[in-house]
C-alpha cells in the first residue's frame, strides 16, 4: 500500500518524499535498518531526512551510539591546552596600549572566494584540458585506511551524507574518518555534477599530535563534519558568525581612570600593569551567529585569546617575526601610543578560484584567512571615539600576515582554525554556483549535522583582563608603556574573490566525481 502511494505521486517530488520518510520510519521503527536506509537514499528532502533520522536509535552519554559531530571534543581540549600553555591557560591575553583591547573572529563566507572571467591562452587551456581524463580515470577499491597518503582524494558529499545516515540509524559512533572528512586538509577542486557535489584535495598521510589529526605533508590540521556544517548553515541562512572578547563599559571607564593616575605619578609604575588589569576586570565573551555551546565556539575563543597573548608577548613569536610591543619599539621616533584601543580580528582572505566554462569545476588556491585590525581613541567616560590611525598595528598586523603560515606551524591552533575558513570557502561555492535544487538541499542535509552534537562544551562567558608594562628607550629618554587586553568573524561571502578566472579545460576535471567506487558505502577514494 505504502510503494503504491508513492507510485500515484508520480513527479510531485515534495509528496514522494512525505511518503517515501513515513516507509523510512516504519522500517526503521520496526528494525529493519537496511531497507530503511535504501529508502532513505530515495528522499531529497533535508527536513524529511532529518525527521526520519531524529526516529533512530538514541544517542547515549559516552557517544558509543548515535555519534555527536565532535564526539572527540577531548582531541580539542588537549591542543589548546598544550597551545596556549598549561599553567597560563586561563588567563587572557591581549594587546593594546592604554585601553586596548583586540577582538575576534568574524566568518562570512560570501568574502572567501574570488572569482573572475578572462580567456585564456590556447596553451594554458590545453594544458588544462587533460585534468579531467587525469582525475576521471577508473579507480580501483579505495585505502582501506583513511590515513594513507594520496596524490588526490575525492568525497562525495551525496555519499557522505548517507554514510552518516547509515551510522545514526543503526545507532554507530561516527567515527574519525567521518568526523575528519576522509583526512582531507586542503581543498584543491569542488566539482558540482548533476546529483553531487565531490571535494577533492591531496593527502600527505594523516598523523595524531596531542590528539589532533593533521596532515603529515603540510602540517595542516584535516578539515572537519562540525566545521563544515556552521558553514554551510551560515551560508544557507545569510547570517556570518564569530567571537568576541570586549571590555564592559565599566571596566573601561576605571581603566581611563587608572590611567589617569599612573600618568600623573599617583600610582607607581611598579604596579601599573597589576592596577590597570584589575581596573579593567572580567571581559565578556560573546559568541553570534552559531551556538556557544559547542567545540567551534570554544575554538574561535581560545584562538582569539591567543592571538592576543602573542600580540602582547606572552608567547614567543616565529624567529625574526614580530609582536606589538616589537612594534612599538621599531617606531618609537613617532612616539609610543597613548589613549589607544586597538582592535585586532581575524576575517576572511578572499581567495583565487579557477572555473571551466560551465562553472562546474572549481580550482581554489590561497589562504583564507587573515588578521585585520582598527583604531579608536579611548574616552574618559569609558567609550570609544573616532578611528584614528595608528602605524605600530599596521605594522604588526602586515608582519603577522606575512609570517602566518610559520605562526601556524608553531601553533596548531591556528591551523584548525584556517580550516574553518576552507570550508567557509567550499560553502559559498556551493552557495553561489550549486544548484537550488540539488546542490543547496546536500548542503542542508549536511548542514543539519550541527544540530547532532551530544558534547555541550561551553565556551567562557567572561575572561580575566591581563597587564603588562614594556620599557623602550628613545636616546636618553625611556618610556614606560602600560598596555591591556580587550573576537573572529567568519563571513563565508567574504572568502571567495568576486573575480573568478575562466579555464576551459577545468571541466576535465568533472570526471573527478564520475569515477566513483561501485560500492555505494565508499564515500571517499583514492584517484590512482
């Protein structure tokens, strides 16, 4: 009775789907776990999916079943702890001259790409021409083991979206290899076909340091589930998301305050730092557009401190690379800083992307990531006034840019964190370019992963503001500098260029995704 509603649909795909979700269920319900999962590869429908999935086996305490998107929340836990040094690790670290105070992480994704149509040589297209026999040719059964080394390795995400099907409703941990997206670190080609969307990238061979899973080639942490659910979630609803770290208004006002006083010899410099610190007091955290209870958010956190505690040089800074305070001393001859809040974010980098003619296959290259920074003068009353320019955190923040992948390398933390802005990235591509119909609903299915997270792992509502004084000399005179501590800001539109570069011969490199493994678990494989 049930396949015969569904035949009586006939093309009302919206209706089909309501009947082929309620077979699901009752096949589900009754245990019969492959025939619900054969149906449920038949339904487009995000919501229809979810809601036969939210039906399946319950999800116990220790994730043993069911499977949360960062059941391994302790692999994170253990790099930030062993980053941002263990005995200092609740403090927070900042950078600013009186009053300063460095903020955040903003992600948008529609800033990651850029895109451009230009023509190109005959050579170039030629060249380009073979990329789609090259990565189109039949392949074999795939590496048993995910963590094996490959010139290039594809994902299908229509795949990849069943094989996590498959795990919920028979009530399996998702496991590493899901959670970590086939060990993929860097994404070199998205290829859009008529019912995918396959990710492709190389794989230097997949290593575990202090419980995090990187790439043992680039050093580059792998890309992960939870990460490239927010983005593809932020993409679908138009909304950028990210951290902040501010002062409250009081804490400001005292610090003026403090200042004040330590400039006019009422306080003494010994205790300056200690004094404005505490004058300063708890800072409150906010974490927009994404829950703050999952390990995305403490990420953006705890790498926004840390950014800051490098600003301020709590922790060393790659050789001949250098921090604030290097900077003010590079440019005392213009003066030290005073009254200044300096804000310090990380945002988008826009990246290049290469496209075929039919702009289905897309080459991305560049960093998509970046560290920006603003100037405000700092109010008695404990405001900000207007921006005001300020050569030390230019300064900083262009050398901090330029040494990024050696800052990175010293800190995994950061690593992880480029890779959210990679999937950034890949969301607005699919975004932009996908198809409503197609694409747009895999990119909701698997949006639809960060909802499933069983860990709540709560990022810190406030931090302790911290101090330093820094001493630099300028000829006879040496000048006492009282600096403070004041998020990231992901907007995936942000991360692709506007201008993308039209290759011909790119649409080669389609047959990435035409070549796929027969066996219909394989999610990802290996091109020989």
């Amino acid at each position: 009775m049930a396949k015969s509603a569904v035949e009586q649909s006939g093309n009302d795909q919206s209706l089909r789907d309501q009947w082929l979700g309620k077979i699901a269920q009752s096949q589900s319900s009754m245990g019969e776990s492959v025939g619900a999962l054969r149906t449920l590869r038949d339904i487009d429908s995000p919501s229809i999916r979810q809601g036969v999935l939210e039906h399946g086996p319950s999800v116990n305490a220790n994730g043993a079943s069911g499977g949360g998107a960062f059941a391994d929340f302790d692999s994170l836990m253990q790099l930030i702890q062993t980053t941002v040094v263990p005995d200092t690790w609740e403090a927070l670290g900042g950078n600013s001259t009186m009053a300063a105070y460095p903020q955040g992480i903003f992600v948008d994704p529609q800033g990651t790409v850029s895109v451009s149509a230009t023509s190109q040589s005959p050579d170039t297209q030629d060249e380009l021409a073979n990329l789609r026999s090259v990565l189109t040719e039949a392949v074999g059964e795939s590496n048993v083991d995910w963590r094996a080394p490959a010139a290039m390795r594809s994902v299908s995400f229509r795949r990849l979206r069943d094989a996590i099907a498959q795990r919920r409703i028979t009530g399996q941990d998702l496991g590493d290899v899901i959670r970590n997206l086939g060990g993929l670190s860097t994404i070199q080609y998205v290829v859009f076909t008529d019912d995918d969307i396959v990710i492709a990238g190389p794989v230097g061979g997949i290593l575990e340091s202090d419980g995090w899973f990187v790439d043992a080639q680039s050093g580059m942490a792998t890309m992960r589930l939870d990460f490239l659910s927010r983005s593809l979630k932020s993409c679908l609803s138009d909304a950028a998301f990210g951290c902040t770290i501010d002062p409250t208004h009081e804490g400001m006002q005292a610090a003026m305050q403090v200042a004040s006083e330590i400039q006019i010899g009422k306080r003494p410099i010994a205790k300056a730092a200690d004094d404005l610190g505490e004058a300063l007091g708890m800072q409150n955290v906010q974490v927009f557009g994404a829950p703050g209870d999952n390990a995305l958010a403490l990420l953006m956190v705890e790498a926004d401190r840390h950014m800051k505690q490098l600003a301020l040089g709590v922790h060393p800074m790659p050789e001949n690379a250098i921090n604030y305070l290097d900077a003010v001393d590079q440019l005392i001859d213009q003066g030290p800083p005073s009254d200044l809040l300096l804000r310090l974010w990380f945002t988008a980098n826009a990246i290049d992307v290469r496209t075929d003619q039919d702009q289905k296959v897309f080459e991305l290259q560049g960093t998509p990531i970046r560290l920006s920074r603003e100037n405000q003068r700092a109010l008695a009353n404990g405001g900000r006034g207007a921006v005001i320019a300020d050569p030390r955190s230019e300064l900083f923040v262009a050398d901090f840019n330029r040494n990024w992948d050696r800052i990175r390398e010293l800190y995994p933390i950061y690593s992880s964190l480029e890779s959210l802005y990679r999937s950034a990235a890949i969301a607005q591509l699919i975004d932009q370019y996908g198809s409503s119909e197609t694409h747009h609903q895999l990119a909701e299915s698997l949006s639809g992963e960060e909802d499933q997270s069983i860990w709540l792992l709560h990022a810190p509502r406030q931090v302790p503001s911290i101090a330093t004084r820094h001493t630099v000399r300028r000829g006879k005179q040496r000048h006492q500098i009282v600096l403070a501590s004041g998020g990231v800001f992901i907007s995936p539109d942000d991360v692709i260029d506007d201008q993308l570069v039209t290759y011909a011969s790119l649409s080669d490199r389609s047959t990435i995704a035409s070549d796929k493994p027969i066996m219909i678990q394989q999610w990802w494989w290996d091109l020989p």
